[in-house]
C-alpha cells in the first residue's frame, strides 16, 4: 500500500497494542480466529490459525437477511475493485485521484473496499489484548486504531491504549525502520510518524512503533508464540471503507515491514494457505499456517519462483501459457502490459502477474483472456446465458450439481510449474442454473486469483523464492 504524508497535529501519549485479532480478508475477506494448532519440528516455529471467509455465518461480518446469490454478487464486485486497486498499485499511480479509479467494465462506479477478502486474528501488547482486522498479500504495513483516536472511524472493540502495555515503544524518526515507509516525518518531537493510503481511499496516521505480536492457540496444551519488538503502526486518525468489526489491517505482503517478513527465521520465512471452495458447506473454515509446511517435494506438488519487485509488496510469478485440455495458449508480451509500459515501470523485471488472495476471481491481458474465451466455447457443449449480475462475460445455462465432466481441463503452465485446476477453480455458480467463467480481462497486470487456488495447499518460501502448490482437500 502506497504511503502518502500530510503534516497533522501533535499526536500526545504512548500507546498500548495488547493483541491485534486480525481476520484475514483475501480477496474473499476471511476472519482468522485464533491458532488452531502450534508445533515445533526441525524447519522452526509452525502456527496455524483458523480463517474465516467473511461472508461466512462464522464472520462477524455476515448479513444474514442476504441470500447467497446476493453476498456473491458482492464479492465479485469487490473483485474488480480489488485489481483495479492492484493495477494502480502496480504503476505506481495516485490514490488520491478519483479519475484513477477504474472500473473493469467500462463504467465509472461508487468505490468499495479493495482491501482484502480474509479477516486474520493475531495479538499485540503485553498483556496481549485481541482485535480484529483485514488481512492483506497486497500490503505490508500491520497497523491499529490507538488512543487517543484524533479522527478515527467507529470501531466495535476499544481502541488500542498503548499505555497500558509494558512493552510499547515508539520508533525515533531517524531510526532505519523509520525509513522502510515512503511517507514518514519527525512528528511530534523525534517521533516516526506516517501516513499509508490505500486504492479505495482508506487510510491511516499514526506513530510506527514497536510491540510484542503474540499467535496464541486455543487447541489443547498448545502455548502462545511471541514475537517480541515488531514494527506495527498504531493509527490515531484512521479513515475510509471500514466495517468497525476490523480495527486495523495486517500485511502479508513481501516487504521488510509485513508480518511473515518480521516473524524471520523463527517460522523460517514461510507461510502457508488452503482455501476452502466457495461450493463448500459454509460452516466449514479455511487455514493460514506461519512456519513450514514441508512442501518442497513430494507427490503432485508444483513449485514456480516467487519474484518481488524493490518497494513493491506484491508476490509476482511468471505465467508461460494456459491449456484448455490440449490447446495451448501462450502469454507473450504482446498481450500483457504494452512494452513500452512495461519497460518504462519494470524494466527487466519478468513477474507478469500477481498472486494473490484479495482477488476473488482471476485477471488476464485482454488478448489471453479472449483465446481462453474462444477455447472453452469451443470445448464446453452448454447453453450460453448472460450474466446476471453484469460482471462476467462467459456463463452457461445448466442445473446439473455436478458438471465436471462437460468442462475442459485447464492448466496454467507457470515457469517451471504446470498447475492442473479443476471445474470449481475455473466456474463459478452464481445462481442455481447459471455457471460462470471465474476470469476476466484486464489492460493492466494479470492477477491469479483466490478461486483458482482453492483446494490447493499454497506456500510461499520467502527465503528460497518459491511458491508451491499441492492439490488439498482443504475442507479436512
């Protein structure tokens, strides 16, 4: 998340961040409850944590006077909002420009919330002390609302006193932490104070600090993992698309500042995620582990290098092709970014596209998505119908539970990984007898979506550069 500074007012007392209970939201919001399990092995540290999709009865930000159909139309509209917002990212343009918000289909629209999909839970302060927040691959930056609140948005659980925490520490504004963020100044006194705007207009102002971070499981004898001096912003005016459930959010990005980064080799730099299928019974939670989850080998496992650009703090991964069954279809630099955008952002840079769980759906440069398009009319014997919510182009007429068997067989062929994905990774149902394409086109950065992941067990390895995949049943 880009990081804008304004000169504010004097921000007056130490602050208390006892335990941040962040819920993860990617791109399908998910809440992370607290640990469900923590062992020690030979790689480290390993925590697992309980993730909470937030449309889910289990979310604090579920509506039940919502249908299904309902909550998933929104989550696709948040989709688009969530690659526009990555796209901006991407070509380092200005959040604070209306005219930048673009809207996928054409069409200029109200902004909504890009942050994320997932809530995680986590803790911070000594004693720790629980609030929740959205969890973001698309950022680094773990912050929370803290008093005095100068000009926050309402939030359910008290905000933060800084105060009362034995281990709370405001970072001096010279200090070389003070400098992992664009936007900071000496303000008050040596204080490092920033200010970190996101795409949707959220934002947040406040002393970048440091604290104990505690992951504390609630399954048997396990006992909590502290992670003691970690850099977390505590926000005294916060503002934008906010619930008040969440009262901050947590990085997952690859900067020096998100939470894996910090954690370092106690979880040995890894991170883990199986992703529950939108189809699933929806009492049923998806997992995020910290620490290793031993998968750089072993049967049907699939591993792509994992590249990070300076200042960036997305994970970008080198899409080669797609096969509908046998029909290659080939991502060539003519249908990503124009060249002489990309040499003018990137330069030699070869990540051409995101992954990332924010996104509900996937993305693909216009003349990809169109031979994807093509491919699956040809291959897919089904009635065509329109979208009824006017946010995917292919759908098909059908109520038959169970079509797999009409559908092709899709395969992203990432350097060095040809990852197979089945029928509920590439269709989405969004009404009983309407199946649609989960893919988009876009004339920005393509992004690979949480739909397209679900079912596999996906870890990220920050210190060998990998990312690998493992067909899962993540409803187990």
């Amino acid at each position: 998340m880009l990081a804008i500074f304004r000169n504010q007012s004097p921000i007056f007392s130490k602050l208390l961040l006892d335990i941040i209970n962040l819920v993860l939201l990617v791109s399908l919001p998910i809440f992370a409850s607290d640990a469900q399990g923590t062992t020690i092995n030979n790689d480290g540290v390993s925590i697992s944590l309980e993730l909470i999709h937030r449309d889910s009865p289990k979310s604090p930000l579920y509506s039940p006077s919502q249908t299904h159909w309902e909550r998933l139309a929104k989550v696709l509209n948040r989709s688009n909002h969530r690659a526009n917002d990555l796209f901006m990212r991407h070509q380092n343009c200005n959040y604070h420009s209306p005219s930048k918000i673009i809207n996928l289909n054409g069409v200029q629209s109200d902004i909504i919330s890009s942050k994320g999909e997932y809530l995680m839970s986590i803790s911070i302060g000594t004693p720790p002390i629980s609030f929740i927040g959205i969890a973001d691959t698309g950022s680094d930056l773990i912050w929370t609302q803290c008093k005095p609140c100068l000009g926050c948005f309402s939030q359910r659980d008290p905000f933060f006193d800084s105060a009362t925490s034995s281990t709370y520490e405001v970072l001096p504004c010279k200090s070389k932490e003070c400098k992992y963020l664009t936007s900071t100044s000496c303000y008050p006194k040596n204080s490092c104070f920033y200010v970190y705007a996101y795409g949707d207009k959220s934002f947040t102002k406040g002393n970048l600090s440091l604290e104990t971070l505690t992951l504390s499981s609630s399954a048997g004898p396990n006992k909590p993992v502290s992670f003691p001096r970690t850099i977390f912003g505590c926000g005294h005016q916060d503002g934008g698309l906010f619930t008040g459930i969440e009262s901050g959010i947590i990085g997952l990005g690859s900067g020096k500042l998100s939470l894996v980064s910090q954690m370092g080799s106690s979880m040995n730099r890894k991170f883990s995620y199986c992703l529950v299928p939108i189809s699933s019974s929806s009492d049923l939670s998806s997992k995020i582990n910290f620490g290793s989850k031993g998968l750089s080998s072993g049967p049907g496992v699939v591993t792509t290098p994992l590249l990070s650009k300076a200042s960036k703090s997305f994970y970008y991964l080198v899409l080669q092709g797609i096969s509908v069954d046998n029909k290659r279809l080939f991502f060539t630099s003519t249908n990503a970014l124009s060249s002489s955008s990309r040499t003018n952002f990137w330069g030699s840079f070869k990540g051409n596209i995101i992954i990332d769980t924010g996104a509900t759906l996937s993305y693909l440069p216009s003349n990809l998505y169109y031979q994807l398009e093509s491919a699956m009319r040809k291959a897919v014997g089904l009635p065509e119908i329109k979208d009824p919510t006017k946010v995917l182009s292919l759908c098909y007429n059908t109520n038959q539970s169970d079509v797999g068997n009409l559908l092709p067989t899709v395969t992203f062929h990432f350097k060095g990984a040809d990852l197979n994905l089945k029928a509920f990774n590439t269709f989405l149902r969004i009404k009983q007898d309407i199946l649609c394409l989960a893919f988009l086109k876009t004339e920005g950065i393509a992004v690979f979506g949480n739909v397209a992941q679900m079912n596999h067990l996906v870890e990220y390895d920050l210190k060998r550069k990998v990312v690998s995949f493992k067909p899962t049943d993540c409803t187990k």
